[in-house]
C-alpha cells in the first residue's frame, strides 16, 4: 500500500508542473519499452543497463520499430 501512496503523491506533485503529459501508446507499437520493462523486473535488475549499452535484442527490437514508424513521418 506504502508504493500506492508514493505513486499517488508523486502524480499529484506532477499535476502542479505543466511539463509533463500522458500519452497512450498501443502495446504492438511500444514493444521496446514493454520488453526493457519485463527484463529489468524478471531479471531483477537494480541498474540501467540500456543507459550502460543495452543488449543485443534491444539494439535488433528498436531498429525494428524505429523501420516500422520511420514511412509514417
């Protein structure tokens, strides 16, 4: 319950600053993030290692996407 609180607080605190904003992404098209997500927390993982890097099916995962929004600009 305490994370609830935290999360709760920490939204309230972002709507008294007008530099930020929500925006829904449908999953198929946020695949990177989504499997970022899924690593760090099935893995455990306590640092950014896509700051340090990343892996290579990131690398692969992100040039997939970036190919497949790049014809809609």
């Amino acid at each position: 319950m305490s994370e609830l609180n935290a999360l709760l607080w920490y939204i309230e605190s972002l709507k008294k600053s007008s530099d930020w904003s929500v925006d829904y992404v449908k999953p198929e098209r946020n695949r990177a993030a989504l499997s970022i997500a899924n690593s760090v927390t099935k893995n455990l993982r306590s640092q950014s290692y896509v700051a340090s890097g990343g892996h290579f099916w990131l690398t692969h995962l992100l040039e997939e996407e970036l190919a497949a929004t790049s014809y809609r600009t």
